[in-house]
C-alpha cells in the first residue's frame, strides 16, 4: 500500500486550515493532550503493530513492506497538525490512495493517534519516567555530562549546549544520543587535542578550518587562532568526545532519571541553527 505524500500534505493542510477558519484567528496547535495520555499511548503502540506495521513499520519509521508508508517519527506534517484531525485522517483514511479507513471504536482511534503523536512529538510533551533530580546527579556527577555539554549557562564546551534539549529533540533521539551516540562528530564539534603551554595536552573543538587557519575551542572556553605551521600543534581525533559506554556505566534507572532531566530542559523558541548550538563569548588567546 503506497502512501502519496501528496495527498498527505493535501489533507492535513485542509484540516489545519478549517481549524483556522472556525476558530477566526491563528493559535498554536496543542501536541499533549493525547501524548501525556500515558496509557492511550501503549494501547495505541499494540494496536498499531497490529494494523499499521506493515506499511510504516513497527515504530513508525516508515518503508516497511509492499506500502512503502511513509516515515511518522519525523513528520512534520503529522507534528503540525491538531489531535482531532490527526485521529480524523486515521478513521476515514486517505481517498484515493492506500491508506484505508479505519472502522474502529472512538477509543481504539484516539489510542492509535496517541501512539503517533508520541513517536514525533518533542520530548517535552510526552510522559517520560524517572526522576528530573536524580537525573540533575548523574548529569553533573557519574555521568560526567557537564563537563562537555552546558544546560542553563552552567557546563563544558566541548558538546551541544542542552538547555533547550527538550523541546527541539524527541525523546527516542535523545535515548539514542546516549546509548548509541555517532562516530561522527556534528558539525562545529570536531574533536581535537591541542599543545598545552604547560607542554600537556587538552581537549577541544574545531570551530573554523581552511588549509591556512584553525579556530579551536578549548574545554576551559579559550578560543585558539592556529596559522600555518602553528596548526601542528593541533591533532584531530577520530571520534567524538561523547562517551559510547553509558550503557555498561549507567543502570537502567539512571537512563531514566537522565531522560527524565533533559526532556525538561526547554527555555526559548526551537532554533536549529548552529549558531544557536554555540558557547557564548570564548575567549581568545594566542
């Protein structure tokens, strides 16, 4: 059964705008109200294997089977649109294409839109266990987190700052960052060791880098500017500074108080500019 993205677009634009027009003016849409709904969610995430997974995989992923249905995790089309109409586009299906109608109990139509709307809804918005504090411990303790990653001004440099963490990722990117974090480094944290004047070394980031210059960011937020020769002070290292061993380290329990703590960290509007990922003011130094 093969989705057109099309008529996807077509159909949830149409219901976003009818909700416009009866309500006369613009407001935001609400992703909560059916993701907090702990228990409509794990109803909703058996039924939907039962009746979805063929065509969009067991966790929403998408290009599954003969339907080839398309990816809901990341979505912004079913994260834009209202809760009503998202459980609206699964009864009646879409006409004209392979997504059936579904002829369910009102119930059993809500719990199939409540597991949806978790899978793409930001980690903010959906009921996570664990304990915020305990998770605060970890995050600046054994989980060694605050050393390279800053969240509310306090922190490292050498990882993204996490303050707003919570509402720009879903809780299943924040999982896999911790448990299955890339080999890659992201863009403007390319890991690097540098000379240190007491003649050790200390680890830092890559912010510019031509054949000529390199800008690099040390853990202590000192900004480097290398020339020419001056750039074999500094060595690239093959894998980020992001541990790959939490899951031996930390129990079960500590991935959810973690959890617990970064889906909580929302402070200002979603930007997903690396600008916006940066340390405030380093300082320079020659």
């Amino acid at each position: 059964m093969k989705v057109r993205i099309a008529a996807i677009l077509l159909t949830l634009s149409l219901g976003t705008s009818l909700a416009f027009a009866q309500g006369g003016t613009r407001r935001p849409v609400s992703l909560t109200q059916l993701a907090e709904n702990n228990a409509a969610v794990e109803a909703g995430e058996r039924r939907f294997k039962q009746l979805c997974s063929g065509c969009h995989g067991a966790r929403g992923e998408g290009g599954q089977g003969e339907g080839q249905g398309p990816n809901l995790v990341t979505s912004w089309e079913v994260r834009r649109v209202s809760d009503a109409s998202l459980a609206e586009l699964i009864r009646k299906g879409i006409p004209g294409t392979a997504m059936p109608p579904f002829a369910l109990p009102n119930e059993q139509i809500t719990e199939l839109a409540a597991f949806v709307r978790s899978l793409n809804a930001p980690a903010i918005s959906v009921p996570v266990p664990g304990d915020p504090a305990a998770g605060e411990a970890i995050f600046v303790g054994k989980g060694g987190c605050l050393n390279c990653h800053m969240l509310n001004g306090q922190g490292g440099y050498l990882g993204p700052d996490l303050s707003n963490v919570g509402a720009t990722r879903r809780l299943d990117e924040l999982r896999n960052a911790i448990l299955k974090p890339s080999s890659r480094a992201s863009d403007g944290y390319t890991p690097v060791e540098l000379a240190a004047p007491d003649g050790g070394r200390m680890r830092g980031i890559v912010r510019r880098y031509s054949n000529w210059s390199m800008q690099i960011l040390d853990e202590n937020g000192r900004l480097h500017l290398l020339h020419g020769p001056e750039m074999k002070k500094a060595v690239i290292q093959s894998k980020p500074w992001m541990p790959n061993d939490y899951e031996q380290r930390l129990t079960r329990e500590d991935i959810n108080d973690l959890l617990a703590l970064l889906s909580r960290q929302a402070v200002r509007a979603q930007d997903k500019s690396e600008a916006s990922m940066r340390p405030a003011s380093p300082k320079p130094v020659r």
